[in-house]
C-alpha cells in the first residue's frame, strides 16, 4: 500500500504531533513547509531571510517559493514518493500546483483530512507550546509538558518557544488560515473524499482516527 497523506488544520491543531506518528507508524516521511522553512533560516543566507519576513509577521510566506521548495523535494523523492504534508497546500494556488504535481507524475489524489479545532483553543494550545530544536519533538508547558522543564525527553535537546507563536502573530494566522486555507478544504471538498476528523480530542485519539483513516 503506498501513503500519501495531506493534512490540514488551523495552528496548533495537532497536525505536526499527527504527522510525525504517523510517519514513524507508516515508515513515511513527514514533510512539513514550516519546519523547512525553519531549517532554512537556521542555517541563514538569503532564502532564509527572506522566508523569515512573511514568518515572524504570521503570515503566508508566497505561494511560488512554497510550490517550488515542494517540487524539489517530490523530486527528490523517486518517481512515486510517498509522504504525510503537514502545513500544504495552504492557499488554492499551492492545492491546484499540487493537482498538477500530482497528475504529472501520474500519481492519484492523496487521502486529504482536516484536523478541526475552535480558534479559542488553538490560541491556548499555541501560547504554551514548546519545541525541541534538535528533533523537532513538541510539547505544551501546561497540558503536556516535559519530565524536565526545557529539555527533550525524546533527545535530549533543548526545549523553546517558536519566534512565531505570540499572541499577535497567532490572531494573524489564525486570520490567514480562515481567508485562505479554507478555501483548501472547499477546494478538496469539491472533488470529494476531504475527511474530518476531530481535533479537541486527545492527541491519541486524534491519531487513532487519522491512521484509521489513512489506512481504509
Ligand atoms: P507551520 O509550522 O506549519 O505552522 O508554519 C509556520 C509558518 O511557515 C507559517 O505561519 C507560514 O508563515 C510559513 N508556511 C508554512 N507552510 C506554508 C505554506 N504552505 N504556505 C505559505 N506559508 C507557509
């Protein structure tokens, strides 16, 4: 059976934590744009840099860098990659470019599925979060914290805040995700098969769902 996956939801509505069981579950990678991006302003230089404007801002970084970084990495990936995106597509643009990324390596629609979460506790859930800076791991300093404060059960790494998740630039995605990545979720909609699954739930019933999903 061959995985690909796309998940969408608003911030903090547990599609990165989904992402990366299921990529260990599957054996599939887990690609997700921002943490790319992340990458990408770690090691600096100029791509970097400019990503980082549109990031700290909360806002969409534009669509023709996010296409091509994911073009590049399908590329990468032999003729028929499998994959669980997280973060993509998030604006029609990016889903239609994606449709034709799809089509051209003769490849079906992936099993699409909305995480769905109010906005009230995406804000809580982003204001506490915390990540590793060496895995990537996430937790949340209130509702599932570390067994020591500020370091990785997983690694060992450091724990921190992501520059992007303050109250401001949270309201700001949030904004983003309702203009335009709803208009994702008509978009699969439309051509049939978007599932939902539901997001206040516990995280692992939240991928309980999800991999009942992937796998039917
Ligand atoms: P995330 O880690 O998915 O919350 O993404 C962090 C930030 O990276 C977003 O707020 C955007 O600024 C940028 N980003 C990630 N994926 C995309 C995308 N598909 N389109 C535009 N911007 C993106």
């Amino acid at each position: 059976m061959s995985y690909r996956v796309v998940l969408l939801g608003p911030p903090a509505s547990g599609k990165g934590t989904v992402a990366a069981a299921l990529s260990v579950t599957l054996q599939v990678a887990h690609v997700s744009t921002g943490q790319l991006f992340r990458e990408t302003i770690r090691r600096g230089g100029l791509a970097g840099q400019a990503a980082r404007q549109f990031i700290d801002k909360g806002q969409l970084v534009p669509d023709d860098v996010v296409i091509a970084i994911v073009r590049e990495w399908l590329d990468d990936h032999g003729t028929k990659p499998e994959f669980i995106f997280d973060g993509f597509p998030r604006t029609v643009t990016q889903a239609d470019a994606f449709d034709e990324m799809m089509a051209a390596r003769s490849l079906t629609r992936p099993t699409v599925i909305l995480i769905e979460v109010p906005a009230e506790l995406t804000i809580e859930r982003i204001l506490g979060r915390l990540g590793c800076v060496n895995c990537a791991a996430l937790y949340h300093a209130e509702f599932d914290p570390p067994r020591q404060a500020g370091v990785c059960d997983k690694c060992g790494g450091r724990l921190v805040r992501r520059a992007d998740d303050t109250e401001a630039t949270v309201r700001e995605r949030l904004r983003w995700y309702t203009d335009l990545t709803l208009g994702v979720v008509s978009h699969y909609e439309r051509a049939g098969g978007l599932q939902r699954v539901d997001g206040r739930q516990g995280k692992q019933q939240v991928f309980a769902d999800v991999l009942r999903i992937v796998k039917s």
